[in-house]
C-alpha cells in the first residue's frame, strides 16, 4: 500500500477517531465497532484511528486495547490503515502499549505528550525517542495542551524529526499558524494535522494535511467532500459545506465523546453508553444534540443505519 516516493502519502484527509461502542454490561459491541469501520472505509477514508481521544483510551484495559486494534485490522483487511493509540504519561507504559499495537497489526500509531507528570521539553523529547526506538511503526505525535497540560514545541518537533521514525504531527492547540511555521522546520514527507474540529477547515486552509477528527464520525462524505474543495483551492465551497456542520460540532465539543456517542445513536450506529467517570448526556444536553443532527442535511447522513 505505501507508496515510495511518500510512504506518509495516506496520512491526509479527515481520518476519524473512532469511539469504543459498550453494550449494556459493559462489553465492547463488536457489531457496532465493525458499522463504524466500515461506514468509514465506504466513505473512503484513508486511515482511522481506534483506542484514542473518542475511543475512551484511559478506561480500557491492555487486553481490550489490543482487542480493539485487532478487531479494527481484521474489519480493515489492507482497505485503510488502522493507526492505534498508544500513549501513556509513563514512557515504560507507552512502549508496552506501542508493542502491542504492533503485535496486533497496527499501521501506525499515535502517541500524546505524556500528561500530568508536567515535563520538560528534553523529557518529551527523551520520551518520544524511546517509543520510536521500541518499534518499527511510524509515529505520529499528538499534541493536545489542553489535556497534557504541557505543549509540544516547535522545535522539539524539528529535533524529532531528524529522525525518520516519525511520520506526522495531530495537533490540538487549534493554532491555524502552525502549518506555515512547521513546513519550514520538518522534512517535507512529515504529515501536519489539526486535532481540533472547531479550526480544521482553517488548518488545511493554511497548509495542514487533514485532520484527525471527531465530528468525521457523524458525516464523513461531508468530511471528505470539504477536504476535496480545499485542496482543489475552492475556500468558499469548503466553507460552505463546513457550516451544516458547525452547530453540532459545538455541542461535540463540549462532553466529548459522550456528545458524540449520542449523536452517533441517534444515527442507529451504536448505543450512546460511556464508562466512568464519563456520564451519558443530561435531557438539555441530549435535545441540542437531536437538534444538531437534524440541521445536517439527511443525504451527509445517508445510509448511517445501513452501513
């Protein structure tokens, strides 16, 4: 699959992080996993993403990670490439998760800032090292300050990039000058990528190569026909498709992946459960997002329940 000339030449578009369906004791619902893959690849997605952000990581346990990325593998069969998450503020726990994302199959995985513990650069730098040295997948880093409390430099980024064992950069500071600065720091294979909904179409816009993205979940032709627009340089038609989605990437935001499980039930794609210490939506809550979802217009959401 991987072509020689850019072996990162997948890693663009919207790739959607996927959640982790439950069923109502509590066990991952492989059937609704295998409707969200497959409406994905049927959508003609490059790459999804499984056990990160949207697919609640830090509830699930090593034996239902490794689950998940298998069951994702065995749904792929080559037509995407399945990009695993494996981070963890605790670098031994990071290679532990990245071996066994390879051992499952993965084609890549995604590795966050190292939350919590507060490092300094060198240490996220001496991090990431350490991961990619543990394993013969690319890497792609995942910068979300917000959540890690620490960012992940410019120039640490460079400094990785010496080396070829990364591959591509999400990137959740929802700073849309990012891509302008960092194409003049990384090697030009090196993929950039917005990790935020609210400021994706601006991102590529301004040079990102997609985004890994959450409201992808809910309307991926729509996704893929915004992404088209902007790279055939046609702005005003991107922004046009990208507002039918502004209103419920708003109610996303803010209780994710609760939000987006619910809009994904409404779908008839999978049930809206969540693990502790998330909880499923409040009424009020529940009405914005039935209200968002309907403003999308019915064929971005054709064949929801079908696939």
């Amino acid at each position: 699959m991987k072509s020689p000339s850019n072996p990162t030449a997948w890693l663009a578009g919207y790739i959607p992080d996927l959640p982790t369906p439950f069923d109502e004791s509590d066990r991952i619902d492989l059937n609704a996993f295998a409707r969200l893959c497959e409406r994905q690849i049927a959508a003609g997605v490059s790459a999804i993403v499984v056990c990160e952000t949207a697919g609640e990581a830090s509830t699930l346990s090593p034996a239902e990670r490794e689950f998940i990325i298998r069951a994702a593998v065995d749904i792929a069969r080559g037509r995407v490439r399945v990009i695993a998450g494996a981070g963890s503020n605790s670098t031994e726990r990071a290679i532990e998760l990245t071996r066994r994302a390879e051992a499952a199959g993965a084609d890549a995985i995604l590795s966050v800032v190292p939350y919590y513990n507060k490092p300094m650069q060198s240490g996220i730098f001496a991090h990431f090292q350490a991961v990619a040295v543990s394993t013969a997948l690319p890497v792609v880093l995942h910068d979300i300050p917000s959540r890690t409390v620490r960012e992940l430099a410019d120039e640490t980024i460079a400094r990785l990039c010496q080396s070829n064992r990364f591959a591509g950069l999400r990137d959740g500071t929802g700073d849309v000058t990012r891509p302008i600065r960092l194409s003049a720091l990384v090697p030009s294979g090196f993929r950039i990528l917005a990790g935020d909904d609210a400021t994706a179409l601006a991102y590529i816009a301004a040079g990102g190569d997609g985004s890994i993205s959450t409201i992808s979940n809910t309307a991926p032709q729509l996704c893929r026909a915004i992404f088209s627009n902007l790279k055939q340089c046609r702005l005003q038609n991107a922004r046009h498709l990208n507002r039918r989605l502004l209103t419920l990437e708003s109610c996303l935001s803010r209780q994710n992946p609760a939000a987006l499980k619910y809009a994904l039930s409404l779908l008839g794609l999978m049930d809206s459960a969540v693990r502790l210490p998330m909880v499923e939506l409040d009424e009020p809550a529940k009405g914005a997002i039935a209200r968002a979802v309907s403003e999308v217009a019915d064929e971005d959401l054709a064949g929801a329940a079908q696939a």
